[in-house]
C-alpha cells in the first residue's frame, strides 16, 4: 500500500497538473463537521460501488479521521485496480501539521467516539442491572467486551457499522 503524509498531500493538492481526487471515507456527518477543503466524500460502505469510477482518475488519495477506514478503503481500491494512496494518520495528522479544514453545517460526533460512548454505556448499565436486578445481566458487560477485542483484532466493528447507517450521521 502506497502512502502519502499530510505535508506530502498539502503540496501535491496545489499542484495544477495532476490528474488526482481525494476522497474522505468519513460518514457523510463526520464529512461536514470538518475536512479537507478539496475532499470530496464517498463513505467507507460506499467504496466498492465507486471503484469503477475511479479508476478513469489519475490517482486517488484516500482520508479519514485516524487512518484506519482509509487503509481498508485503500486495499479494496487496489483489488479493483485503482490507482491509490493512503493519507497516513487520517484528519488527526493533517491538523497537527497545522493544515485547515472546511466546515459545512454542525456535523455530528466522530464514528469512534460514537462507538467509545454506546459501548461504555452498554458496559455500564451491564454492571448496574446486574447488581440491581439479576447477576445474569453481566453478560451484556460480556458481550461488549467481546465485541470490542474482536473490532480490535479484526477492524471489523459491528456497532460502527450499525451506527453509521442512523439517522444523524447522514
């Protein structure tokens, strides 16, 4: 997998004479609370539908919040032949440099942080019902922390992708 830094990125961008796109892979939500001015935005789940046109473009960089959906976004782009490069560390690195962001509208909270809050509430009221009501509620607490070691050793998080199709990240 090709990569790009966020320096490497901001000085290609201004260059006139590429033939080059960069997509964000951002729920449409997390898009508008802030991205790269010149990003246009094709969901992660909507990649594989896109790879066929984008293959007509010269290169295609590819962005997110932390670089984590872009490497996935990236390998299937490859296995469409698409000609691809990955933005290391996503949004987070392109801001450290110190490079802007464009805002449309109020956006929603990052997918991450989203998971992060749904998870450790789920773990909560666990605990709490089962003190409460029956010890057999624990195995909510269990079953989050399943899911979450699997999402770690995977990438493959189910309640990312039940929370990316709700209604405030469209």
């Amino acid at each position: 997998m090709k990569n790009v830094t966020p320096e490497e990125l901001n000085t290609l961008l201004h260059d006139e004479d590429k033939d080059e796109l960069l997509i964000d892979v951002r729920s449409e939500g997390e898009f508008k609370s802030g991205h790269i001015k010149e990003a246009k935005n094709i969901p992660l789940d909507d990649i594989a539908e896109a790879a066929d046109r984008l293959k007509g473009i010269g290169t295609v960089y590819v962005n997110c919040g932390s670089g984590v959906r872009s490497c996935q976004a990236t390998e299937q782009l490859e296995r469409c032949g698409v000609n691809v490069v990955n933005v290391k560390g996503g949004l987070s690195a392109w801001l450290r440099e110190g490079f802007g962001v464009t805002k449309e509208g109020k956006g929603t909270i990052p997918i991450i942080r989203q998971v992060m809050i749904m998870a450790g509430s789920l773990v909560l009221i666990g605990v709490v019902l089962s003190f409460i009501l029956n010890p057999l509620w624990i195995l909510l607490s269990g079953f989050i922390g399943a899911g979450l070691l699997f999402a770690g050793l995977t990438g493959i998080c189910g309640l990312q992708k039940l929370l990316a199709i709700m209604p405030w990240n469209k």
